[in-house]
C-alpha cells in the first residue's frame, strides 16, 4: 500500500498527550524532512528527531497516533517515515478498525516486542 497524501485521522482521536511531548518546543525542521532531502543529512536529523523521541514521556501515545492515522510525513513516536510505511503495508484496509492501541499492536506485530522506550536508530 502506498503511503496516503495526507493522514487518516481516527474520529477518536485525543489530543492531550501533545502538551507532554518532548517535541513541543523543538523546531519542527528537526522532524520533517526538507523536501529531497537524502544521505547523511537525512539520517543525522532522523537521529537527532528520534533521540528527542527517546526520552520523550508520550512516545507510546504519538506512536499509536502515527500508526493509527497513518502519518505519512516525519519521525513520529521514535520512528520515520520508512519505518511506518513497513507497518502500515502490513495494516488491514484504512476502513477498518482503528481503536486506540491498534497502532502499538502494529508495531508490536510487525517489529517485534520492542521497547518503546529505546531509541530507534
């Protein structure tokens, strides 16, 4: 499944776990990509946006949001926009369910059990 333009956003969606975000004062260059943007640039800001994630206290709740809503751009939850696009290939259609922590099964599902506490790099 190719990624969606833009995200799908589930109608149960709550925002609140946004104000907690190790995110929340970072330059949002750190976790969307200029456009063509390749090679080691590309990877040492993904590193730099994942080790934010990494210490991050809302990093479960923003991975099942990407995952859920099918975030197509940027490092959500510790992972990039490569990352998901290997889970959301896996995910039933986009009308299917999509309750809260779906997005961690997918994960869990498709990677293993991982620590959502660890950095991805």
């Amino acid at each position: 499944m190719a990624q969606l333009p833009l995200a799908q956003v589930p109608a149960d969606m709550q925002w609140d776990w946004q104000e907690l975000g190790a995110c929340r004062d970072r330059e949002l260059s750190l976790f969307f990509h200029p456009v063509n943007a390749r090679g080691r640039s590309r990877r040492d800001r993904e590193a730099a946006a994942k080790s934010v994630c990494g210490s991050c206290v809302v990093r479960a709740e923003c991975l099942d949001y990407a995952i859920r809503s099918r975030e197509p751009y940027g490092v959500w939850g510790g992972l990039s926009e490569d990352e998901r696009e290997a889970i959301f290939v896996t995910l039933p259609s986009i009308d299917s369910s999509r309750e809260p922590g779906d997005g961690l099964r997918a994960v869990r599902d498709a990677l293993g059990d991982i620590d959502l506490l660890a950095v991805t790099a």
